[in-house]
C-alpha cells in the first residue's frame, strides 16, 4: 500500500510540474541603446523660459538581449526604466550650468508621450546626469516595437554653440521564457 501511494504522489507531483516551464520568469537588464541628439543654440535662445524640446528618432526595441534569454517580445511581462543617464559629448569642456531640468519622455507605436525619467537641481559642473525614474510599466511600449523619445531642459542661460548629448537608458524587464 505504502509503495502504490508513493508511486501515485510521484506521478502526481511529475504531472503537476512538468509543465510549469511556461510559468518561469526571467528577470534581466536591457539595453535601450544610446540615443545621440542635438540641442541647438537657437531654440535654447528663442525659448522664452518654455522647456527645449528634442524628439529622436524611432528606436526597434527587438535588442539582443530577448534571445539570449529566450524570450521575445510578446513574452514580456514588465518593463521599467532602471536607468536613464544623460552626458554632454561635445563641445569639450561644456557642462550643464545652462539647465534646471532635464524630462525624459518615451512614446511607442501607437502609445502618447510618457514621462518616465527627470532631474531637477543640476549640479552645473556636471557633464553627466543620473535622472530619478518614474514608476511607469512600459511592457506595451516595448512590444510595439519601436520607442522614440523626448528630452525637454528648461535653461536659465543661453549657450554659445550647439551641444551634443547622448541618453542611455537601461530597462529592467522580467519576462516568460
């Protein structure tokens, strides 16, 4: 009796859990690329105090990182900026003494702006800003397939020539294998 009881639970527990493999989860970081983009000395002149605001280009958001963990895109199930860091590259020698805040805004195919990472009180030394992130799932504006994104600054001076950032921003994403 003991050993048919035993045999029963094992089958029980083989039929039970072999087919869980759909209900694991993956959690990695993600790359979002580098977004290069130009803020030119014209718009921070003809302001007027309003945030400059520069759009970039759409991005495809099929990254690498989705098959080496074996997953794709639909299998998403969260997605979050982790980190979203902004850094002057030209012209040397330029730093942020010319922002009060920096908003970073993602868009996806069919999804409105949405605000998902800012700084404000800006070290004006600084070539290189860490920006607080928002609490905001982004899984839909991953599986769309392509994100563009908005950086406005609000400036409190002008700048003698256009400068040259990049954004790099980092998801952290758990998804279905």
């Amino acid at each position: 009796m003991n050993k048919l009881f035993i045999l029963s639970l094992a089958l029980f527990c083989m039929t039970f859990t072999a087919c869980e493999e759909d209900l694991l989860d993956v959690n990695f970081d993600m790359d979002g690329g580098d977004i290069t983009f130009v803020v030119s000395k014209e718009d921070v002149v003809n302001s007027n105090g309003q945030p400059v605001v520069v759009t970039t280009p759409r991005q495809s958001t099929s990254g690498e990182e989705l098959g080496a963990n074996k997953t794709s895109l639909d299998k998403l199930k969260s997605a979050k900026v982790k980190s979203c860091v902004v850094t002057i590259t030209a012209p040397a020698g330029e730093d942020f003494s010319f922002v009060n805040e920096v908003k970073f805004s993602l868009s996806g195919q069919g999804i409105p702006m949405t605000l998902v990472a800012s700084k404000s009180d800006i070290d004006a030394t600084a070539t290189s800003v860490t920006l607080d992130v928002e609490d905001v799932e982004l899984v839909e504006f991953l599986q769309s397939g392509e994100v563009s994104s908005e950086i406005s600054f609000t400036t409190d001076e002008t700048i003698d020539e256009d400068i040259t950032m990049k954004a790099v921003i980092t998801y952290a994403v758990t998804a279905g294998l």
